[in-house]
C-alpha cells in the first residue's frame, strides 16, 4: 500500500507530461500547417493573375525571390527571438497577423484601382505588382514566427532520443499544410469566381495576356476555363485567411511555453543556465550556433533541398498546366499527391534515423538526396507518351525523398546546438534554406520566359536538369559531415 502511495506522485508525473507532450505537438502542428494556407495559397493565384492581368512569370519569380530571402530572414531573426520568448504567444500573434495579411492579398486590385484611378493597362498592373510584393514582404516577415517558436517547443518536450522520430510525425504538419491548400486553392481556382466566358473582350485579353491566338482551338480551351472563374484568385486568399485567423484562436487556447510552466520538471538542465547570466547565454550561442562547423553545413545543404522543393511548390501547378496541359484543379491534386508522398517520406527517415543510425540524421539525408536526383532523372527523361498516373508517381516519389532533409535537418540542427539554442540554430539554417529563392524564384521564372520563347516543354526540361544537378550536389554537402556526432549535449 504505502509502495503505492510512493510511486503515486512520479507515476502522475509522467502521464501529465505525456499529456502535455502530445497536446502541443498535435496543437503546432495544425497551427504551422495553417501558416501554409496563408502563404502557399499565392502559387495558386499566380495562373488567374496572369491570366487576367498578363504579369509575367519573371515578375512573379522576383516577387518570389525577394519574399523568399524575407522570409529566410524573418526565419532567422524569430530564431533570436524564439529563445527568449514565450512560444504560446509569438506563435498564435503571428498566425493571426498572417491571417490580415492575406485578407489584404484579396482586395490587390482595388487598392490598384485606388491609387492609380485606373481598371487596366500598364500602370494598374506594374501597381498592383508592386502592392502584391509589399503585401508578400509583410506576410513573410511574420511567417517566420511559425517554426522557430515550434523548434525550441519540441526541444523542451521531446527527449533527445526520440527527437528524430517524433519530430518527423511533426514535420508531416508541412506537408499537410501545403497539400490541403493545394486541394483547396485548386478547388477555389477552378470552381468559383466569376463566369466571363461568353464574354468576348474579357476572352481577348486573357488570350493576349497569355500569349495565345484566338483560332487556335486546342489552347483556347485554357483561355475559356481561366475566363469560366475570373476573379476566383481573390478568394484564394480570403478563404484560406477565414481559416488562418480561427487557427492564430486556437494557438492561443492550446498552448503552453515549456514544461516548468506548467509545473512539470524539465528535460534538460541546459534550459536553466541561460537565465542566469545574458553574456554565458550569448557565449553558449556563439559556440553552439555561429562557431559550429555542423551547423554552417548544414545550412548550405538546407539551402540545396530548398531549391528542389520550393521549385516544385511555387512552380507545380504552372508547370503541370503548360507542360503537361493539366487543369488547375488537376494540377492542384497532383501537388497534394507530392505532399502526402512527403508525409510518408519523413515518417520513414525520422523512423530509420532513429532505429538504425543512431540518431545521425545527417546520414539519412545524405541516402535522401541519392533517391531525389534518381527520380527526378527518371521523371526528365520518361517519355511523353507515358501514363499520366506513372509521371504522378514519379513525382511523388521525388516528394518521398526530398521531405526526409527537409526535416531532418532542423533536427540535426536542433540536436547539434542542444535545445538552448535550437531555436537560433534553425533559424540560422532556415536562413540559408530561404536565401535558395534566389535560384527557385527569379531563377526558375526567368529561365522559363527566356527558353520558353523557342520550346516551352524544353524550358521545363531544363528547370528539371538544374534541379538534379543541385541534388547531386547535396549529396556530397552533407557527406562532408558523415563523421559528426548524433548530438551535441555531450558538448555542452
């Protein structure tokens, strides 16, 4: 009886903590998948926007760029700011501002209309490209207070040798995110809106903003479906904000900071130090983050793994509607397709990193790269003529391997810099991963308009080339860490 009473207490202990443990990886990762609906929901727009105002690929590729590195950034700074901040708040304040942002998006080409007086032509749209890039920059300077915050929580509640395994199931939140917006914004884009197809001007100027002559009948069928939902671009931002804002509610609600705050014992004890002293924090910062060779590499391969999936997420429904004549709502699916391959792909690297190497993630990833420029190889060079569902497949798989670094690397970051300074340690990588905008948004943009002007279909072929190429790359990034360590609490 009295062993009972004993072991009442710790027994309480432990399924509080497992309690609180789940609660706030479920609640993060609906709330990060949530700031993927107010910021992968602009790729969607970006057929109806062309179609409507005829602003080129190169100039949304610069819009894409600049937000990019904002948002790396942004990723960086909240990293600072994430070590010293409470997360319940940093988290739902900056969903919500998200949210506001997006209503904005939607209301683009009245604020246009407001400043320049006019409904059309050159000035109203260079405008309204200019509003949409100041809007994005705001955007994706909050979004950044999505995974910093997440990063320090999972520290904190996660012990270091289930890290890999558990925070993979948290790393599918991005893949959820992306390919439920990639449903909805498909769906919106090729449902709502406005039907202008009986209306010959409107008919014309789409034409002409795309480029497409009138007897051609083939091409005329994606005038008539962009002039069947005109206007839809609009509510791909105001749905997913509606959304947005419930979420940044519910952020709120769920969360809590670290386990002390609710009175359970932490971790680590590492957590503690830092309060004692700001200069042994700043020191402790300096040596695990900025003077960590491991952390520096992989940032530069964070940076390579971007390139590959932001190519595919920003570019994907435009690729698969010129190249491969998809309609949105199809393109949308096939996106979704390559998330949930992604899913499926982190669950099984943070699985195998765990059980058979021992917590180095670095060596999964390494495997990972390998299986991306394999299928990426196999899906350039597979014939025309090929099933659809094969080149879908194929493409899944690329989504299988690239999703398993795209986690594990904030995990490796995490654990090489112990949770003291996970937060800053992502951030700084997430610096790098987002800086890769420059080649997966103005890069890709100007080299499809440029090439395109001889072959379409070759322009993508080359896309696909520079993409294989910076896989291989990868590769040899992360081998030059094949002999770091699991972690780095030992260190500390």
């Amino acid at each position: 009886m009295n062993q009972e009473t004993t072991n009442t207490p710790n027994q309480t202990t432990s399924r509080l903590f497992k309690y609180w443990q789940f609660r706030t990886i479920i609640v993060t990762m609906i709330g990060y998948a949530l700031f993927y609906f107010v910021r992968k929901n602009f790729s969607f727009a970006i057929p109806g926007l062309t179609a409507e105002y005829g602003i080129t690929k190169t100039s949304f590729g610069i819009i894409m760029t600049l937000v990019t590195i904002v948002y790396g950034v942004s990723r960086f700074l909240n990293g600072l700011i994430a070590d010293r901040m409470n997360a319940r708040y940093h988290m739902s304040i900056g969903l919500l501002l998200c949210a506001i942002a997006n209503f904005a998006f939607g209301w683009g080409s009245d604020l246009s209309t407001l400043f320049t007086g006019e409904t059309g032509g050159p000035m109203f749209t260079n405008t309204m490209v200019l509003i949409f890039g100041i809007i994005l920059i705001l955007n994706n300077l909050v979004q950044g207070s999505g995974f910093p915050p997440v990063a320090r929580l999972l520290t904190h509640w996660i012990p270091q040798n289930e890290l890999a395994t558990k925070m993979s199931v948290w790393n599918t939140s991005h893949s959820i995110g992306a390919a439920l917006v990639a449903i909805l914004a498909g769906y919106i884009m090729g449902s709502m809106g406005t039907n202008m197809s009986n209306n010959p001007e409107i008919v014309a100027s789409i034409a002409a903003n795309l480029k497409i002559d009138l007897a051609d009948a083939d091409k005329m069928k994606s005038v008539i479906e962009s002039a069947s939902h005109y206007g839809a671009w609009k509510w791909c931002f105001w749905i997913p904000a509606i959304i947005a804002l419930l979420g940044s509610i519910g952020l709120f609600i769920g969360l809590r900071d670290t386990p002390s705050s609710v009175g359970l014992p932490e971790l680590h004890q590492t957590n503690k130090k830092g309060k004692e002293s700001s200069a042994e924090f700043k020191a402790f910062i300096s040596k695990a983050v900025y003077r960590n060779k491991w952390i520096w590499i992989l940032g530069i391969a964070n940076f390579f793994v971007y390139v590959v999936r932001f190519a595919v997420l920003d570019w994907g429904p435009t690729f698969l509607k010129e190249a491969h004549g998809m309609t949105l709502s199809n393109a949308g699916w096939t996106v979704a397709i390559f998330e949930i391959f992604g899913i499926l792909g982190m669950l099984a690297a943070g699985w195998v990193t765990d059980k058979y190497l021992k917590g180095k993630a670095h060596h999964t990833s390494l495997y990972c790269m390998v299986g991306v420029a394999v299928f990426m190889t196999i899906f350039l060079y597979i014939p025309d003529s090929t099933p659809s569902w094969i080149m879908i497949f194929v493409l899944a798989m690329c989504g299988f391997f690239i999703y398993g670094p795209q986690a594990l690397i904030g995990i490796a970051a995490a654990n090489q810099a112990t949770n003291r300074a996970a937060a800053t340690a992502n951030g700084l990588t997430g610096l790098f991963g987002y800086a890769s905008g420059l080649v997966s948004g103005v890069g890709i943009g100007y080299m499809v308009d440029t090439l395109s002007k001889d072959d379409p279909a070759m322009a993508w072929d080359y896309v696909f080339m520079m993409m294989i190429g910076m896989a291989i790359l990868c590769v040899f990034i992360f081998a030059l860490m094949w002999k770091a360590k699991a972690h780095g609490y030992d260190n500390d």
